[in-house]
C-alpha cells in the first residue's frame, strides 16, 4: 500500500510530531532501561529526558531533510521506503545517543553499543508503526478537509 499524502508538512505538525513521537517513546525507554540496563530510577530518567532531547532534534532535521529529497525526487512511501526511513533515522540517532549513554552509565562504548543497539530493535519498530499511523491519521484529516 502507497501513501499518496503530499510530502508538506507544516512546522507546526513538524513540532507536533516530534512532541508525540518523543513522549511516548520517553515512557517506553524509561522502563527498558530500567530492565536492560539495571539503571536506578532516577538515572534512568535523566538518561531517558536527555536523550529524548536530542532524539527529537533529530527527528525534526532528518525529516525536514527527508521530505525535502522525497519531493526532490517524487518517490511515494511504500513499505520499503518506510523501512529505510526508519533505519536511517535510528542509524543518526545511535551516533548521537551512543557517547553520552556511555558517559552517564559509566559503561564502556562498547557496552552502550550493546544497550542501544538493543533499544534500536525495539525501536526500529516503534519508528515504522507510528509513522504509518500518523500518516494514517494525517490522511484521514486530510480527506476530511477536502471533503468539507
């Protein structure tokens, strides 16, 4: 199944999105951390609020970048490209996460490579499934607008 919304999203929903996409994500991280990385409540929540800062400036950039090549281009969001978006984006953000993770533990590198890379499968998914509902949603707004 294609989606055929136009790729323009306003920075308001740009801003909306990211709040969303970040808040639940904030309450699911919290309680795998606490069960992946034996970390204490309070770590737990500093690591997650933090990283979910940096999470949703990215999630701002690379979809204003995404969007802009997908109207460069014209390419529809099928499935595979719905896959690529969301490895890209985890990819960008395990970069960022990767250090500091490994700073506020005080684990090795390596150790938070482990523990994100954990988080990515688990949120590789996340990223998939709520995009394609927000865009099921966007899409239904829409269609109701037009149809008024």
């Amino acid at each position: 199944m294609q989606n055929h919304l136009p790729p323009v999203r306003s920075t308001k929903e740009r801003v909306l999105h990211a709040i969303v996409f970040e808040v639940a994500a904030n309450i699911l991280a919290f309680i795998i951390l606490i069960i992946m990385a034996s970390a204490a409540p309070a770590q737990s929540a500093l690591l997650t609020v933090v990283s979910s800062t940096l999470a949703m400036g990215w999630n701002y950039l690379f979809n204003l970048m995404f969007d802009r090549i997908q109207r460069q281009k014209g390419f529809k969001k099928d499935w595979r490209v719905r896959c690529l978006h969301a490895i890209m984006f985890e990819a960008g953000l395990l970069f960022l996460l990767i250090p500091f993770a490994a700073w506020w533990l005080d684990i090795t590198l390596f150790s938070a490579l482990k523990l994100e890379c954990g988080l990515v499968i688990f949120f590789l998914i996340y990223t998939y499934l709520f995009n394609l509902i927000w865009d099921k949603v966007r899409e239904i707004k829409i269609n109701d607008k037009s149809n008024t």
